[in-house]
C-alpha cells in the first residue's frame, strides 16, 4: 500500500468516527451494557430491618456492588474507588447512590453494615437479605457468591462478585465497572449516564 | 550552604555506610500502613518489601500488639470472581521489591484493641530465616 493512499484511508476513517460521534455514539471507558441486562428489581433488608423494593430507590443513579464487612481488601477498596468517582462528580454525585449489599447476612447486622457503609460516604446504603433474596439478586446479574470453609476462630472468606453494577434514574442496567477502573474512568462513564438522564 | 558545613554529615554517611551495624542486606520497608474500618471486623495492611540481599527472603508471618492474629493473604480475581487466599510464606526474589497493596498481597489484621486514624502502630515481619523487622504502620481512614 503507497503511503498516500493509506494516509486517505486513515483520513476518512477518521472523518467517519467523527460522523458515527455525532451521531450520538458514545465512547465509554467501562463497559456499557445498556440492554443487556434487566432492570433492577430487588427485595432486600436495610440497615433500619425494613424491607425495601427497588422501587424505593428510584430517581437516583444507582450502583449496586456485592461484598461483606469482614472483607478487609477488595470491599473497601472497590468502595473507596467509588468514593473517589463520587467525589470527582462534584454536585452531580448527589443524583448518585450507591447500594452495598452483603452476602454475609449471619455476620453482617444492621448495625453492623450500617457504620461499614457510611464509613464511605453519605450516599452508601448498607443492604441485605434473606439467602433466597440474595441469590434471586445474583442471579438477575449472572453473578454469584460462596462461602470459604470456617477457620478455627469461625472466620471464612466469601467469595463475591467483582462487578459494580450502574443503574440510571430509570432503573435500567447501564454499565458494569470493577475497581480496576481509575475514578476518572468511573466517573467520565457516570457523568455520561447523568446527562443522559437529564 | 558553605561546603564546610557539609562535611561532618559526609563523615558521618562514611562512617555509617562502612559500620557492620548497618546490615547491607536487611530488607527495606516502605509506605507501610492499615486502612481503618468501622466495626469489629478486620483490616488489611499494605507495605512495599526490598530485599536488598543476594538471596530469596521468604516472608512468614507477622505480629502486633494491637492485633490479636495477623495472616498473609492475597487476593485474586478469577471469572470476576473476588477471592482472598491465605498465604503461609512469600517469597522475595533476591534484589527483588514486592509491593502489598490493595487487591493483591496484603496483611489480614485483627484488632484486640482499638486503633485511631493517624496513629502508627508496630508490626514484626518474621522472615524464614529467623531475621524481624519491627516496622511502623500508619492507620489511615477507609478511603484510603
């Protein structure tokens, strides 16, 4: 190929990507999965012990993340990467609220759970539930979660999914990050969801 | 600053970097700390490990005063799954540097008493050979 021509060729790639941006198509630094996943719809515990539905959360960008509080590494990690995100949002982080639910409910009391979450932030909502609820939660997401053997002092790890799901003011599956995203990363793509959501 | 004023300093570094004291081959430890969480529950403790000798160093266990047991572990994610193994030792390659910070190598601590965002608190890092280091770790808030 001469040199001119592929140099035409990249031109009007590029000519092209301008259009195809144009034209709406986002770019994104996570993963969008817009229709691929249902809707949130949950009946879990808050850290009050009433039931609450999906339903309540509605209006707000909701990310949905699953861990537990004897959970020293990953959880605050990942939740202070959120916190981050939310903090390089700046006033939009008030339309965000984050939903950490544990899949350690024999551990994890309201009480508990509650100072875990709020240890991150204002918008962290502790969240938990029966075994059926939990596992009819993860599977909605095609995730799951398990139980390490106990050790002599009664400690076992849970094994938990990695993902962050976003949700938008609407209720429908937007995006899947992890805390391997930078927080500009994270909030480039939220920020995109926000405006969307007017 | 006068070149004159610099020397006792010089001497001083002469001196130190000649003295049998100084164990050329003892492992560096940096940017230790602990994240601190609300509850009962335990933390995770973070440190970047030198091994400035010519031999592997094989890290095996670690205690503390304020902490009624601490475990190596490391955490790992398989089909986006996360994960938390418990280690009994970790090797350092010789001249090698390992870096445990969050979402891979890190200490599991549990608190017998309380420990306050800002303090430092002292941890022994036992090694296979028998060698320790006493290294201070700082408690900063869960964020980070």
């Amino acid at each position: 190929m001469s040199r001119p021509t592929f140099t035409r060729r990249m031109g009007l790639l590029c000519v092209l990507s301008l259009a195809l941006a144009a034209c709406g198509g986002q770019k994104w630094e996570t993963h969008n999965i817009t229709g691929l996943m249902p809707d949130l719809k949950f009946t879990l515990t808050d850290t009050r012990g009433r039931t609450v539905h999906a339903g309540d959360f509605a209006g707000k960008v909701n990310l949905l993340y699953f861990g537990y509080t004897n959970c020293p590494d990953v959880c605050p990690l990942t939740l202070a990467g959120i916190a981050r995100t939310l903090h390089d949002l700046g006033p939009s982080a008030s339309r965000v609220r984050v939903l950490f639910v544990s899949v350690d409910p024999k551990r994890d009391s309201p009480k508990v759970l509650h100072r875990y979450a709020k240890a991150f932030g204002p918008q962290f909502i502790g969240l938990t539930g029966t075994q059926a609820e939990l596992q009819a939660l993860s599977k909605r997401y095609r995730v799951s979660y398990s139980y390490g053997k106990p050790d002599a002092h009664g400690d076992y790890v849970v094994n938990h999914s990695a993902a962050i799901f976003v949700f938008d003011e609407k209720g429908h599956a937007r995006l899947i990050m992890n805390h391997t995203y930078s927080s500009k990363a994270m909030a480039h793509d939220l920020r995109q969801v926000l405006d969307a959501s007017g | 600053m006068p070149l004159k004023s610099l020397r006792p300093g010089l001497a001083l570094l002469l001196v130190l970097s000649m003295s049998p004291a100084v164990a050329a081959s003892s492992p560096a430890i940096t940017n230790a700390w602990i994240r601190w969480l609300p509850g009962g529950g335990p933390l995770g403790g973070y440190f970047v490990v030198h091994n400035r000798s010519d031999k592997a160093l094989e890290l095996v266990g670690a205690s503390g005063p304020a902490f009624s047991r601490i475990q190596l572990h490391r955490s790992i994610q398989v089909h986006g799954m996360d994960k938390m193994i418990h280690l009994h030792s970790i090797t350092i390659p010789a001249g090698g540097t390992l870096r445990f910070r969050p979402g891979g190598y890190h200490l599991m601590l549990w608190r017998q008493s309380p420990v306050t965002i800002g303090d430092h608190v002292d941890i022994c890092l036992r090694f296979a050979d028998g060698e320790h280091e006493t290294v201070q770790f700082r408690i900063k808030g869960p964020a980070g």
